[in-house]
C-alpha cells in the first residue's frame, strides 16, 4: 500500500460534478471507467487526464469531491491509476472512492502547504507517511484503518467481496 509519483495540485472546495468529472457523464448515466477517465478533472484542467501518469497524486484542500453522491469522479480517478490525498473530504466522495478501489488520505492535514505543483511523493497509505521527495520533508497524516483499508487492499469492494465469497465457500465445504 505505498505509491509514488508525481503531486497534482488543486484548492478547496472541489466539486465532484463539474469540476471532478464532467456533470453529462453523470446525465449520460456514464459507468465505464475507460469512457471517464479522459474526463477527470476536467472542470479544474481540462489537460490533467493526459498529463498524468498511473501512481501520481491529487493533492486538494479541504471539501474535496463535496456535492451529490455520483460515482463517475471516482472511478475516473481510479481508471487513471492516481490516488487522492486532501486536507478534508465529502463524506460521500470518501466512501465511493474506497468502493471502486481509489486509494484516499482524507484527513491530511498540512498537505496543500507541504506539496507544490510537480513534487515528487511517496505515500504509505497503511501508516500515513508522507515523504515529499522533491524537499526531503516528511509528514505523517491520519493512515487509513480498519475496513477501508481491507477493502482498498483488495483492489475495491468488489475485489472484497469476492474474496469474502470465497473465503465463505471454503468454510461451507464439510469434510468427507
């Protein structure tokens, strides 16, 4: 549970329909990860999408992905293979994010102040250690815990959820 790469930086305030993803997505009813994730961030950089590269990092402030509870942000997110670290969260952005596998820090604090466009960072999502590798500073933020940390190790919910059927079959089969 440790990646690096690149900090894409953006404010507060991020809307998850219009800024995160582009609301017709959502209007189209728009589920396919490889038709959204040319789209995200489009609201903020319409040019993020092909700039970015799997394991780079949205770094936000505070209320990141904040209005209407719509998936189509993060499974973009996730199809871009980027994870999120912000100073505050949407609830419901936060619990959607960890539905469809996109690793989150929700609650790291400082992290706009200790991150500038184009660092380089390093994020164990298990302990919340954050190493700004362009600086040599280090942060540690709240880590992820319990089952949400279960069900981003898995790859997702339904990653999850497979396991758990398996691991229930298993213990259903009696022996002969």
């Amino acid at each position: 549970m440790k990646q690096r790469g690149r900090a894409w930086v953006f404010g507060d305030d991020v809307l998850n329909d219009g800024q995160i993803m582009d609301i017709e997505m959502t209007r189209q009813v728009v589920y396919e990860p490889e038709r959204l994730a040319p789209l995200a961030m489009c609201g903020l950089d319409p040019t993020f999408a092909s700039k970015v590269r799997p394991g780079d990092f949205v770094v936000a402030g505070e209320r990141f992905g904040q209005g209407p509870m719509h998936i189509q942000g993060p499974l973009a997110l996730a199809a871009l293979g980027v994870a999120v670290l912000s100073a505050s969260m949407a609830r419901s952005f936060y619990r959607l994010s960890i539905s469809v596998g996109l690793r989150v820090l929700p609650f790291a604090t400082g992290i706009r102040q200790f991150t500038s466009q184009g660092d380089e960072l390093e994020v164990d999502f298990r302990t919340g250690e954050v190493v700004n590798l362009t600086t040599g500073h280090r942060l540690s933020v709240a880590p992820l815990t319990g089952a949400a940390l279960e069900i981003l190790e898995a790859g997702g919910e339904a990653g999850w959820l497979r396991a758990h059927a398996r691991s229930a079959q298993r213990s259903l089969i009696l022996p002969t």
